[in-house]
C-alpha cells in the first residue's frame, strides 16, 4: 500500500489507528509520565517519563525530552517559560497537530497555519488577596490564521469547529479533571 501524505499526515495510519481502536479499544488509551525537580525559587526542571500507548509501555521516551519553567520577574528569574505559557503550548500543539490531521482527513491542503493565544490569570487566591477568585486561567483565547489553496473560509471554519470538539488538550481545560495528589515521604 502506498503512503498517502497530506500536510505531512499518513492518511493511512491515521485509518489504520481508527480501525485499531474500533477492534480494540485499548489501543485508544495513552498514559503520558512526566518527573520534575525543583531547582530554587521558582524554577523547577523536568523530564518526560515513560509512556503506556496502547498496552504498550514505551520506557524509551523516558529522559528524552527536558522542560524548564520559570516565573517571569519579580515571581522568579525568568530563565524559563511559565506553567501559564506551558499550558498555552499545550493547547497550541495540540490544535495545531488537531488541524493537520482533520484537514487530512477532509482533503483540505494547508498552506499555513499559526495560532495566538493569550490566557488570563489573576494570583489574588494565590497571593491570599481574595479566596473567592479562582486559581488558575481565567480565560484563554485562541486565534487560528490558517491558509488553504483548496478550501474556503466556511469550510476552514468547519475545520476549526471540529478542531474545538476533537482537541484532548482543549477538551481537558474545558471540563473537570481528577487530579489526584500523594505525599510520598
């Protein structure tokens, strides 16, 4: 079988990873593992753990990737993105590897695309100023300038609407998440 490739996207394995989970659910099922070390102040540094895709535990991405945040000044030393822009990364990766497959997927070829985001956060909880405000972003806003020399504005709109449903990363900031935290001595 040939390889189709569409704005770098197997089409094949992309129906192939559709059909698998289908047939087996558990192949639809990630756990991703990060470990993380407090290096003073605010930094602290960070390596991807092992992974379990499908059933299969994958101990190579282990210490293969480093993440180092920060606070910007005067919180921290600024030597590092901050949690906030860390999930703005996250929600940006993740559309942008969201667009590219469903544009596959719809036979739309991208020409470019490049995202904005800002998020809003206000430390008056953290800070002990105001316990009624939520910790955390407030609000994010995503702006998508996507080119196509085969699909129309509607059709890229469609596009980004399906984006927003399918996105796991969006789809986690949109709804309650169980975060559980131990204290292990």
């Amino acid at each position: 079988m040939t390889t189709a490739l569409l704005n770098g996207v197997d089409l094949n394995a992309l129906v192939e990873a559709g059909n698998a989970g289908r047939a087996n659910r558990e192949t639809t099922k990630f756990t991703l593992s990060l470990n993380g070390s407090w290096d003073d102040g605010s930094k602290m540094t960070a390596t991807t753990g092992a992974a379990v895709m499908g059933g299969q535990r994958d101990e190579a991405r282990a210490g293969r990737f480093t993440l180092v945040s920060d606070e910007p000044v005067p919180l921290g030393t600024d030597t590092g993105a901050s949690p906030v822009e860390y999930v703005l990364q996250a929600l940006a990766s993740c559309y942008t590897v969201t667009i590219a497959m469903t544009a596959a997927q719809r036979g739309i070829e991208l020409e470019s695309v490049r995202l904005e985001l800002e998020g809003d956060v206000d430390l008056a909880a953290f800070f002990g100023v105001d316990p009624s405000v939520a910790p955390g972003i407030n609000q994010v806003r995503v702006k998508v300038h996507a080119k196509s020399p085969n699909a129309n504005h509607e059709q890229l709109q469609a596009l980004i609407s399906a984006v927003e449903q399918a996105s796991p990363i969006r789809g986690t900031l949109v709804r309650p998440v169980d975060v559980v935290t131990t204290l292990v001595n």
